[in-house]
C-alpha cells in the first residue's frame, strides 16, 4: 500500500486539520469530527447538514459554504457518523428556521440521522426534516443498504436544496425540492479497480486486469456483473442504458449530466467518458441542459467513474445556476 499518510488511524482526524488550514473561511469541530460554514447558523436560513464515511472526497466536506451546506459530519472511512455528531451539528447550524438532513440511503447513515432527529426534536425543539437519497439503479440492495444506494445525485441535491436555503425558503419547501431532486435523478457506476482502505492495507476487492465491474457502489459493493475490458464507448453505453430505461428523460427542460470519478481516474478519462455520454444522449433525444466532470463523490483510490442524469425544470435549473462558494464547488460569486 502506497499512500500520503502517517498512521492509518489518524488519517480522518488529520485531514480535517488539513480542511481547517487551508479553508480559513470553514469552522472545523475537531472533537466532533464536523465542518461548519464560518458563519452558521444563518439566522432566518434553513439549516442543510449531510454526512457519512469518509473517503469520498470531496463529499462532504468540501461542499459546506454558501449556497450549498450548513455542515457535514466526518465519519471513520467508509462508516456512518455517530449520532452524537449529527445531533451536535443539528444544534449548531439552528438558525430558526428548521434543519434539513440530506441522508444517503445506507442502513447505519439512516438510522444514525433518524436517531439525531429524535434527540434534537425532544432536547431543543429544533424542526428537523430528512430526504434520502436512493438514485443508483445499478442493484436494488447491496452489503449496506435496504433498497437503492445514494451515490451521485446527492451531489446535485446538496446545491440545490442549499440555493432553495440561501433564498429563504421554508424548511418543507427546501425538502420538497430536495425530494424532487431525488426523484428525477438517477445513477449508475463502474469500477476498472478497487480502492485500498488505509487501515485494511490491501485492495477491498479482487478485479483482475482484464475485467471491469459494472454498476459498483461507492464503498466497493458489488455491481450488476463483471465483464470484459472493454472501450469508452461501450463502457458509456453500459451506464447510460439502464438509466434511460429507468424513467423518461426526453422533452421538458432537459437534464443536468453528472460525469463522476471515482477518485482514480484522470480528469482527461472523465472528459472522454462525458464525450460518449453527451452522443449516447443526443441519439436518445435527451437535451443535456447542464453539465458537470470531475470527482465530486468518489471511493478513495478507485479508478471508475459514474454517470448521473437529473431531470431539470426551470426551478430546479435556477437554484443549480445560483452563486455557490464551497471548497470543491463554487460559481457566480
């Protein structure tokens, strides 16, 4: 195992050193393990916090900031948070107007965020609404999830969901766009290797050189199938397909497309990747209305990708255009 570390253990604690010194403009809760926005709680803001494992950089730290979340809670690599963490955040980023929590839909994330939810309702009162993430229509359960998994859409879902926030926006309004996000986007990935956990020391899974494993989750679950190696394009077809066939996504105002790394892969690869995408969707009659590359939700050192397609309106385009500052994400401000 080859990596930029110490002691494997100390590798969450002192990458959110790392965070806090080079994003002044964060508040870093080193003994909760959370990222705060500077200047939360915004009075008068619904409060957004997401979370879950680490090892999926930038997820979700680097999208705390304005327009985007209130904070993000730091589990171990590829573990929940405990509850106490989200209760703590749940209280902090309280600007009186409600907290959101944006859940992906893994068993321990679910329960641990319900658990918050209950103990902030009856210690402070604070509203607390969740929205689950379940976008990818690779498998319907896998090793951590009842259901489909939450993987790209979250990304989408934190920006727009935070612009409806940062408009003042109700906490049931800011959830039912969160919602409505979710339901019209959709996800599939591939792996061309696995990733290594640090404190494991070798790779999570075996995938020999020749072979792929298509419709992977982003912690190493297994995917549809293992198939040859096989070209871009085909690769490209393999995702896009099951998407397609999974709702309609002609007409209307089109589609954000999400072309994602997985931590492994060269922006040049995923530009590549986007390129057959981008014709895939052409031919099907689906106008892409935006777009975006690079690796937003990854798996530590896995060379992959993922696609996500996000059936758009012109509310939902609006509050994806909207200013963002975050580490990872920023624009129009």
């Amino acid at each position: 195992m080859k990596k930029l570390i110490n002691d494997p253990a100390d590798v969450v604690a002192e990458a959110l050193l790392g965070i806090a010194a080079a994003h002044p403009e964060l508040r870093v809760d080193h003994e909760n393990r959370i990222v705060y926005r500077g200047d939360a709680p915004v009075q008068g803001k619904v409060g957004l916090i997401s979370g879950g494992g680490s090892g999926h950089e930038p997820l979700h730290g680097g999208f705390v900031g304005q327009g985007m979340l209130d904070a993000a809670c730091a589990g171990e690599i590829f573990t929940s948070p405990v509850p106490d963490q989200m209760l703590e955040a749940t209280k902090q980023v309280d600007g009186g107007a409600g907290v959101l929590h944006i859940v992906k839909n893994y068993t321990g994330d679910v329960m641990n965020f319900e658990m918050a939810a209950e103990l902030a309702a009856a210690e402070t009162g604070v509203d607390v609404m969740s929205v689950v993430t379940n976008d990818d229509v690779a498998v319907q359960d896998s090793l951590y999830t009842a259901g489909r998994r939450g993987v790209g859409v979250t990304v989408l879902l934190e920006k727009i969901a935070g612009a409806a926030a940062e408009q003042g926006r109700s906490l049931p309004e800011v959830a039912d766009v969160a919602r409505r996000v979710n339901e019209n986007g959709r996800s599939m990935g591939m792996a061309l290797t696995s990733c290594t956990v640090p404190a494991a020391g070798q790779p999570t899974f075996d995938l020999p050189e020749t072979e792929i494993e298509i419709g992977i989750g982003i912690h190493g679950e297994p995917g549809r199938r293992r198939v040859p190696l096989v070209p871009a394009e085909q690769i490209a077809e393999y995702l896009v397909e099951p998407i397609l066939a999974d709702i309609d996504f002609s007409g209307g105002d089109g589609v954000i497309a999400f072309v994602n790394g997985m931590g492994g892969t060269p922006l040049l690869e995923l530009y590549l990747m986007y390129h057959e995408v981008a014709g895939i969707l052409d031919k099907a009659g689906v106008r892409v209305a935006r777009s975006l590359v690079g690796p937003y939700i990854t798996s530590l050192d896995m060379a992959g990708c993922s696609v996500t397609l996000l059936r758009v309106d012109d509310d939902l385009l609006g509050l994806w255009d909207a200013p963002v500052r975050t580490p990872a994400l920023r624009w129009g401000v």
